[in-house]
C-alpha cells in the first residue's frame, strides 16, 4: 500500500558513546572528548568540529584535537543506554525496528488520535530520552526509512527534521551524493570522477548509466534511492539475520599472529552472543578496512549450520589466510566478523569430528564459566600477554 504521509520516524542518539560519557561525568559536558585509545571508537560533537573521526588513530586525533580527553570505552555503560532508550522508543509505538544499538525506526501513522501527528510525537520522544535517560537524540521524519534516516543525519545533532511528503525530491536532490544510503568513500570516488557530486545529478542518469559505472546491484539502488523508491516497511520481530563484532586497529603494522590472534577473540565473542541467541549460522563473513579505508569482505558458506566455535574459527582463518596478500599491500586498519545465514539451534548442525572435539561440550563448558566468573576468565594461550582490544559489536545484542 502506497503511503502518503510522513509517518516513519528515524531515531539517532546524537555521538553515543561519547554522550554517555558526558552524561556521568559533568566535568566533560562542553568539552572535547574522544572514546578509545589507541584508535578513536566514537568522540563528541567538541571533538568532530576540529576533525576527530571514528576509527582515527588515537595519535592523530589528538594533533587535530590536542586538549581532548581521552576516556575508556565502557562497553556496559553504553549497552545499559541503549536498552533504556529502546524502552522509550517501544512505550511510544509497538511498530520499532531496531538499526543498531543506537538508531531505530519507528512507525507511528496510526497513533495519531492517541498520540498526536509525527511531529507532536516525535517531539515527546526526544523530551521523553532526555528526561529519562539523559541523552540528546535527533529524530528525522519522512514518508519512506530512506529519506527519514537521511533527514536524521541533516538535523543532527540534538535535531528534529520533517521532510513533506510534497517537498521529497526538493529537499533530497541537492544533497551531496554521500547522503545515499551505501555510498562510501570509493563509490563517491566513481561519481565524483565523472561530475556526480550531488543526488539530483545520480537522479538525472539512467539506470543503465548506473549500472555501468557501479555493477548491476549497486546501480540499481542508487537509482531507486536517488527517486526515493523505497517501498519498505518497519518491521517488527523478525530476527536478526546476522550477528557480527568488530574491532579498529589503528595504522601500526599488523603481523599474521597479531591478526590471528584479533581473529579468535572475535570468533570467540560472536559464537558465544550466537548460542546465547539459541541460534546456528552457515555462513562466515570477514570484513576488512585497509589504510586507504576501501571496505572488502569475504565470505563462506558451510553446507549444515552450526555454532561451533572452533569449525568457525578454521572457516574465519582461511578466509584471513586467503586475504593476506592484499594485507600485506595495503595496510589493515579494522578486522571484522559477521556470522549470517541464521537459523534456530534445532536446525541440522555441522560439528567437527567427534576425536578433535567433542561437538558442543567445550563451547558449553566455557559459556559457562565465562556467563559465571566474567569474559576474561577464560582465554585463548594466543591471545596471552596481548591486548584484546574492544571489540564492538555490529548489532546490538
């Protein structure tokens, strides 16, 4: 059915992380503060205005930002914040499809003789996060996910932006190409190349001029977004297809040891988060950033699911091993997992054989363990005297 009102909200908390941060330390309200140590995992509105970027190297963020205040990731904190303002988001609507630990969409087109318009609603609810939770949030509102996430990201931070059904294109067209939804660094780079700088100009091409600069599947979404087609409702309940962490290491140079050992310990988290979940994957995918910031991943697919940890680990390996050569040429700035192609833990399982391992028993054993004494209690003879590091996840648990 074909929606003609701005009913879709997109709710954004405003530099999350480093929110919190201010939030229970008053002394760093209004000031500069970045999130991270070595690599910058998040860093407030202060600090972004002199040029502070996520996944930054530490080093560098501070020449930019010198009388910034560098503070620990506190992974509990955030996650407490969010599920508290998951819970304001849920009292203002039951229709909340959550994006990440910190954005949502929310639907709210058939609140309004309860409620109150969008706009009324949307207005509660960024009153309602700050009172209750103590965090700014901006909220974009518009007829379709797309254009109400891009209007989030306009009236940030601490803003509230509705896009008129009749002024769509009028507001979208002008935006600089970045704006669409899967446009990084290298496909802005392509349009760029050819005098695309703004969406109205991506809007102006033919698909098939698209297709040809991008492949067939990212020409094709560009130009559906470009004419903000984007026919997808928010849904509710269904769960999530892939469950992933990640971790930002910096420029300094990585050896395969170093890598590896990164590898386990986020095999070893995203396993644990997917039998927690009750639920089995059959696809392994590793996600990389190099120096240059290109994004590459690369995927396998097992024949049966599993949870296995260790099956899991030897899939991630390969796929790093398979990997290094384009490592070692440009540099590694962020390695990640992702574990897709979910099912329920019923499903049929694949384990290695009974004589290398026990299916099950020892992931059970050290779930156990790690759920009663800590995370830290049990860990990989690789990853002794090494630092973790913090391994962030890709979508909230």
């Amino acid at each position: 059915m074909f929606v003609t009102a701005a009913t879709i909200l997109h709710a954004d908390l405003d530099a999350f992380y480093a929110s919190v941060e201010q939030r229970d330390d008053p002394s760093l309200r209004g000031r500069p503060v970045i999130v991270g140590g070595g690599v910058v995992l998040a860093c407030s509105y202060e600090a972004k205005r002199l040029g502070v970027r996520t996944a930054m190297g530490g080093h560098r963020a501070l020449r930019l930002c010198p009388h910034a205040i560098v503070v620990p990731p506190r992974m509990s904190a955030y996650s407490a914040a969010s599920k508290a303002v998951f819970e304001v988001f849920r009292n203002t609507t039951p229709l909340v499809e959550g994006l990440s630990i910190d954005e949502a969409f929310l639907e709210v087109g058939g609140l309004r003789k309860i409620s109150g318009t969008p706009v009324e609603i949307a207005g509660r609810l960024r009153r309602e996060v700050l009172e209750q939770v103590g965090l700014p949030i901006t909220v974009g509102i518009a007829r379709t996910k797309f254009l109400a996430k891009v209007a989030s990201g306009v009236a940030k931070p601490d803003g509230l932006l509705v896009v008129p059904p009749d002024g769509e294109l009028e507001f979208l067209h002008p935006l600089p190409v970045e704006r669409l939804w899967g446009v990084g660094r290298v496909t802005a780079d392509k349009l760029h190349e050819r005098g695309v700088y703004t969406v109205g100009q991506v809007a102006g091409l033919a698909q098939s001029s698209l297709v040809g600069m991008l492949g067939k599947a990212s020409g094709r979404h560009l130009h559906a977004l470009a004419h903000n087609y984007d026919p997808r409702p928010v849904r509710v309940g269904v769960r999530r297809r892939s469950i992933g962490s990640q971790r930002a290491l910096g420029r300094a140079p990585r050896t395969r040891a170093d890598l590896e050992a990164t590898l386990a310990s986020l095999v070893d988290r995203v396993s644990r988060r997917l039998r927690a979940a009750k639920r089995v994957c059959r696809t392994v995918v590793l996600r990389l950033r190099f120096a240059d910031f290109v994004r590459v991943t690369r995927s396998h697919s097992l024949i049966h699911s599993t949870d296995d940890t260790q099956l899991l680990l030897d899939v991630a390996r390969r796929l790093l091993r398979d990997a290094m050569p384009l490592i070692d040429e440009r540099g590694i700035t962020l390695v990640g997992i992702a574990l897709a192609n979910l099912d329920n833990e019923d499903a049929i399982q694949l384990a290695l054989p009974f004589e290398r391992y026990p299916a099950g028993s020892l992931d059970a054993a050290l779930d156990h363990v790690r759920d009663r004494y800590g995370t830290a209690a049990v860990t990989r003879a690789a990853l002794l005297g090494k630092d973790p590091g913090i391994s962030v996840p890709l979508l909230p648990d």
